[in-house]
C-alpha cells in the first residue's frame, strides 16, 4: 500500500529494500508499490526518461526536500469463458503523492509529512461478467470511483532512526502486510488480510486515523504495532467530510479500534528480503453475532451489512509474507523473486476464513531488455463452512501469469492472463447456478507523468 507514491515497472528487489529502509510494507492495492522506473540511459530522450513529461525541476525540487509524483494505472480485462456472459470492463486510478522533508524544509530531523490523493474510476468485470468470484479479477476496482483522500500523515524517526512515530489518515496496509501489487487478481496484491476482511480492514484508497509505532530492535529486525479507528463509516462514498476531508466521523455500533501487531525480518544483502509475521484484533461488534450459519459479508465486496446480530465482541487473524530474492542473474535487480503470503481469519466470524497465494517473477529475462518481467502466482480463497451459501466450504483458486513490457523508461505494460477455478468457492452465483471456470485475459498499463 503505500503505496508511497511510487509504483512499478522496477524488480521486486526496489520494492523489498525500500520496505526495510522505511520500515513499512511497500504498498497499495493497487499500483503504488514501487519506485519511478528507472531508464535505460541516463538522458532525458522522451523515450528513456522516466517521466512522460520530463523532470519539470522535480529533481530541484526534491534535493530542496519537496518530492512528488502522479502516476496512473488502468487495468483492462475481458472473459472468454465463466460468468453469465462475455464482457470486458475498464478501472484504474491517477493518484498524487507528495513527501516533505522536514529536515531540509524546517530544521526537524527525522520529521517527514506524506500526503497522497487518489482518484478512481471504472467499472468491475466480476459484475459486469457475472462472475461470482470472492477476489476482483481486476484488483484496482473498488470502494468508489470517487477522490479520496488516501494519506496525510506526519512520520517522526528518532534515536538514530532506531524508533518511528507515525500518526494521520493512514490505510493499514501503507505499514502492515504484504506490499506489492504486480497481480492484475487481488488474491495478489496488497493486504492479504483487507483481501478477505475488508468490511472492517481497509486496504488503499481507504484511510481511517490511525498511530503507528515502528522499532528497529535489533540489526535486520523490527517490532511495529498501530492503532486504527474502527468504524465503517470510513467506507461512504457519499459524504466527502468524512472520505476526503480529515474530519473524525460519528460512532456507530460497530465502532472499535483495530490493532495489528508484525514483527519484520529484513535479510540484507546479494539475497535480499522481508518476512513478516503479524496479527490483528479488532474490538469492534462482530457482524455476525458468532452465531454459526448467519456470517453475512458480501462476497467479492466486503461490504458490511445494515443489521448486526448480537453484541459479541472482537475478531481477530494471523498472517505471514515472505518476500525473497532467489537468484542473482545479473547487474542490478535482474533475477528471480518469490513471495508467499498467508492468511487465517476468526472462524466464527470471517465469510472468507484464510487465503494463501504463492508466486515467482524473473527481472531481465531477456539479456537485451533488461526491465521487462515474467510473472506467475497461484491461490486460494476458502469460504467458511459455517456461512449460509452454497459456496461453503468450498476455496477459489486462481492461477494468474503476465509478461511486462518496459515500454518507455515512463511507461509499463503489463499483458496478463487468468483462470479462476471455482469462483466464489464451488463456482455458485447468487441465484445458486453453478457456472464454469472463468478464463480472463487483460492488460495493464502504468505512466508516470
């Protein structure tokens, strides 16, 4: 998720070391992952520098402490086969992002400001297909094609960087969970836990307040714990005071806070990586009561429901990610990268109980486009067997493959297919028709202006 403002196009080993330098996952649902492409020459050619239209004295700019960057990224994905008929749908997001360095710009070592805009747009394929699958088989897609306010923190680093206060509008994943987003499927991409949960996790664009604490304990290891206002109230698209504006929205029933706890170890070196193990506990109102069978999340949507049944209270989950570096083919971040993520929900409450993807990317696969990638991943969702659908017990399995084209140093493009096996669990729609697996090929396309 954070996304910080810098997103793709670059190996997995930019985003793995940026995610031990800063502490945090590297992030977003969704495209902000990674830093700028770098360009095959260092020129300011239109078509090998990396941004489309040019420095524009950004680099001025940042030496002064004040980096920014707007980037887009649009996925586009059609069906062949699955669902209720053969469609294709567009969505994407342009977003700005904006780093203040509060050393340079007001005498305070260590002090950052972050801020980041993000506008979507789009329609989702699993609607307009009639596929009834738990993740989006175009993960940008989501929580309103509205402008949302997405970030506005202030980040304090102290004792020698030992130590991180952080606290604002933040997304939870701009810190916790597995960070990268390279998968056009969202079993993929971002916070593996909002994946599954997000009636009450919300992954990128969503921010909520939120105060972060990261310790660097020991070389290559560290201790992060944040606490989030649990309230979904956050996820309106229709009251800007609250999704755009910092204001602090009304309680409601299902108010609490949320507290994830993730522990990092960050291997430096030829082999780089981030393992992550973590959990979280959520105090607010459970949505289901606990009462086995009435578990009522909205699949695919993560929707939260008008009535809550009950005043059971608390839910919880524990999850791992691995990010690894596996091979060094050559300069730089040519080589291969796996990652493996794993998830487990509160049985007594969780529609989708755990989630488990596992993948592989090669950077420079061919000697003479040293930028462009290969990448391939494979999971599952499962449905709780307690949930009232015919879908129960039953695990999603995607397999996802793509190449990527460095177009130019300023723009990526990804060409990508995916086959969903047993959408939704046991391939059921809401009618309770059984449908076919669902074969989907698309293309995603990043710029950074």
């Amino acid at each position: 998720m954070l996304p910080r403002f810098v997103n793709t196009a670059c190996a997995w080993g930019v985003g793995i070391a940026l995610s031990s330098l800063i502490g945090g996952a590297v992030h977003a649902a969704d495209f902000s992952t990674k830093a700028p492409p770098v360009p095959y020459a260092e020129t300011e050619d239109f078509w090998t520098r990396p941004y489309l239209f040019g420095d524009l004295g950004r680099t001025r700019l940042k030496e002064q402490g004040i980096d920014l960057g707007l980037t887009l990224g649009n996925e586009t994905v059609g069906n062949l086969s699955g669902g209720d008929r053969n469609t294709a749908a567009n969505a994407g997001q342009l977003w700005f992002g904006a780093k203040l360095d509060m050393a340079k710009l007001a005498g305070i070592p260590g002090g950052t400001v972050g801020l980041t805009l993000v506008q979507r747009f789009g329609d989702n394929l699993n609607t307009e297909a009639g596929i009834p699958a738990l993740q989006l088989t175009n993960e940008v897609f989501g929580r309103g094609n509205i402008f949302r306010l997405t970030q506005l923190y202030y980040s304090q680093k102290l004792f020698n960087d030992q130590l991180e206060l952080k606290g604002g509008r933040l997304p939870v994943g701009s810190d916790f969970f597995f960070g990268l987003c390279e998968f056009i499927n969202l079993t993929f991409c971002g916070g593996q836990p909002g994946n599954i949960q997000g009636g009450y996790i919300y992954n990128w664009p969503v921010s909520q307040w939120a105060g972060v604490v990261h310790y660097n304990f020991a070389r290559d290891f560290q201790l992060s714990v944040g606490v989030y206002d649990a309230n979904p109230t956050y996820l309106t698209t229709s009251d800007p005071s609250i999704y755009f504006l910092p204001g602090v929205p009304g309680s409601n029933r299902a108010s609490g806070v949320m507290v994830p706890v993730e522990l990092v170890w960050a291997p430096k070196g030829p082999l780089n990586g981030t393992w992550r193990l973590g959990g979280w506990y959520d105090s607010a109102s459970t949505i289901d009561g606990g009462l086995p069978g009435v578990i009522q999340v909205i699949p695919g949507v993560g929707g939260v429901p008008d009535q809550f049944l009950g005043d059971q209270r608390g839910r919880y989950g524990v999850y791992e990610s691995i990010l690894q570096r596996l091979t060094v083919d050559g300069p730089g971040a040519v080589g291969w990268y796996t990652f493996l993520n794993t998830t487990v929900a509160d049985h007594r409450t969780a529609f989708q109980d755990y989630q488990i993807a596992l993948g592989f990317r090669h950077t420079g696969t061919f000697s003479w486009r040293p930028q462009d990638e290969v990448g391939f991943a494979v999971g599952t969702t499962h449905v709780n067997t307690a949930a009232l659908s015919p879908n129960a017990g039953g695990n999603e399995v995607p397999i996802e493959v793509w190449y990527g084209w460095q177009a130019t140093g300023w723009m990526n493009l990804k060409f990508d297919a995916q086959y969903v096996i047993n959408p939704g669990g046991r391939g059921f729609n809401a009618a309770g028709v059984k449908t076919d697996n669902a074969w989907v090929l698309g293309m995603r396309t990043e710029v950074h202006f």
